[in-house]
C-alpha cells in the first residue's frame, strides 16, 4: 500500500502552524504559481525503443527473433504480442501466431518508417517524461517508476499502456495531427478531428502521468452520481497540475486555448446549465455522457464549449476545497469521497 506521510499542525504552537501551513501551500501551489524545486531528485529513465527493434526483425525467421525481442525486452514482448497484436488466445510458436505478426510488420513497416521520421529525436520527450516523474517522485516517493517502452502498434492500440512491468507508450497516437492515417476517412471514423488533434509528442509526458495517477488511485467512479463522478476527474485534474506545472492547460485538459478562455468567462453560466438540465445526483448515462464524455461540444450549450466540460468544473470544485484545506495534502485529498468535498464547500460561481 502506497502512503505519504502527513503533516500535522499542532493548534497549541501558533507559530510552527504558521510556517507548516505556509510549507505546504509552497509545496502544493494552490494557484499561486509557487512549485517544489525537483531538480535534485534522482530519476534515472530511457526510453527503450521497442519500435525501431522490431520492425528490424527478419520476417523470414519469426521464432528466432521473438526469442532475441524477448532477450532485449522481457518486460514488453509477450505483453505487445499478445495483448497489443491480439495474438494471446493463439497457441506458441504456431504458424497463426507467426502469421500474425508477419502481416502486422508488413502492413504498418510504412506506417512506422513516417513515424520515425516525425519522431526522430526523443531526446525532447525523454527530458520532458524525466521532469515530470521527478514530481511524481517528489509526491509520492514510494511510487516505482516503470521502464518506458515505445513501440509502434495498430491504429486502435492505446497510446499509452500500463503494462505488468513497463509503461508502453504508443507512437500511432503521437505521430502530429496532420499524420496522414489521422486525416483518413477510416482514420476519421476512428478518431474524430476533436480527438486526434491531440495526437501529439507533446501530449506523451501528459498521458503518461496520467496513468501513473490511475495506478496510483484508480478511477472507481463510474458507479457514482454525476456530481461524484466530476468532482473525481477534477482530483485527478488537479494532481496534474501537480505533477505538471509548466505543461499549458490546452494539453492537460485536452480543450483548445479558445475552449479553456470561454470556460473561464462563463463559469457561472456553465454552472447554471448543469444545474438546469441534469440532476447533480444522477446516475442516467446520458446525463453523465453529456456532462463527462468525450465530443466535440457539450450539446446545449454553444459550440465553443468544450466536450467532458466536467472535469473542468469537478477541478474548479476541488481549487475551492484546497483553498478553504490548505493543508491538505494531495494523498489526503485523493481519498477524500467527492461527495464530502462537495458538501464542504458553496460552489455558486459567478
């Protein structure tokens, strides 16, 4: 069981209280732009390129070079194969299994020779990944950093995995959003313009800490009321702010710049709207999709606003409940219910 210790501010010492509490609100920043110095916390990583290793197989002998990926990479390999290519329920070295991987290194060979090309450097994002698990490590010291897979998969494969021992993160769904298979009536069914643009290098640290928080506390809401369900996802919004204090909000919350100015214009009114037309107790699904699902637009309002418009507003609920808890810490408020934090606090936004 992870913990993280907890500071606890004694009412007799009037000054030691002062100095804790001012500790930690530097510590966790609530707002004021304030952030720990991690740069002397030790994070060792790299990115192992499972991609490059195994579209260099030679297709003529199968069995001989999984069993050289399974040298290199024993944390990755049967984990790609059998749960990335599918090819787990198909018996070991069988010609079905060969077969499969044969036409998969076949198919995409193109696809991952064009990513490579747009992705050569990962000098960049490995700097970037290494920063924000520096703040990971800072939060929660305990937490084992997995090693860091890139690999190259189908089109509808995760663009980053959690595996038994690794983070995987995907290149198809990093590859920039003019990538060609992205802008493909086949590419579009599969991922619509909203989505796809964020189809970027620059969204791998995001998603990658993402995860690292769902393993850490994973996600149990989607059995809650609406308003649990948003003031969760605003938890976990707000523990990437944490984490990631110099990555813009466009990226954090997958919104556009225009999206995220209109929501701070119009809070109030964004408010209202739920309020009006969905119950804040709610378990309907359409309420729930309409509120927290993925689109383009949350139907009813106007098309500036952005889908999943939820999450905005659970993380704006949480900024007031940090603000009237200063010393809480982020362990503390990941396990605080969200219906607790909801009835602590008046959210009447203006």
């Amino acid at each position: 069981m992870l913990s993280v210790s907890h500071n606890k501010v004694s009412a007799v010492h009037k000054f030691n209280a002062l100095f804790a509490i001012i500790s930690i609100l530097l510590i966790i920043g609530c707002g004021n732009g304030d952030k720990p110095d991690v740069s002397k916390i030790k994070v060792d990583i790299k990115l192992e390129r499972f991609d490059k290793a195994f579209f260099s197989i030679d297709t003529n002998n199968i069995p001989a070079e999984i069993v050289r990926l399974r040298s290199e990479f024993p944390h990755f390999t049967d984990d790609f194969i059998d749960y990335i290519l599918g090819l787990g329920g198909v018996k070991e070295e069988s010609e079905v299994k060969e077969n499969g991987i044969r036409i998969f290194h076949s198919t995409y060979l193109a696809v991952q020779d064009s990513i490579e090309k747009r992705i050569n450097n990962t000098g960049k994002i490995e700097e970037n990944l290494e920063t924000a698990l520096r703040y990971v490590k800072y939060y929660f010291p305990r937490y084992e950093i997995p090693r860091i897979v890139l690999y190259t998969g189908p089109f509808d494969a995760p663009g980053v995995a959690l595996t038994r021992e690794a983070i995987a993160i995907g290149l198809q769904q990093h590859a920039g959003p003019s990538f060609f298979f992205y802008n493909t009536l086949q590419g579009q069914e599969l991922y619509p313009a909203y989505i796809s643009r964020r189809f970027d290098a620059a969204y791998i640290p995001t998603n990658v800490v993402k995860a690292i928080i769902d393993d850490i506390y994973p996600d149990n809401s989607r059995t809650l009321a609406l308003i649990d369900q948003m003031i969760q996802k605003g938890k976990q919004l707000y523990l990437l702010d944490l984490i990631l204090p110099d990555t813009p909000d466009s990226i954090k919350t997958g919104y556009t710049e225009a999206q995220l100015k209109w929501c701070k214009s119009n809070e109030g009114a964004i408010w209202n709207y739920i309020l009006k037309t969905a119950d804040l107790y709610s378990f309907d699904p359409g309420d729930i999709k309409n509120i927290l699902g993925e689109a383009p637009t949350t139907d009813g309002m106007p098309p500036i606003a952005p889908g999943n418009i939820g999450q905005w507003v659970g993380r704006q609920i949480v900024r007031k409940y940090i603000e009237a808890n200063p010393a809480l810490t982020p362990d503390e408020l990941m396990k605080t219910e969200p219906r607790s934090i909801f009835n602590s606090i008046k959210y009447k936004p203006k």
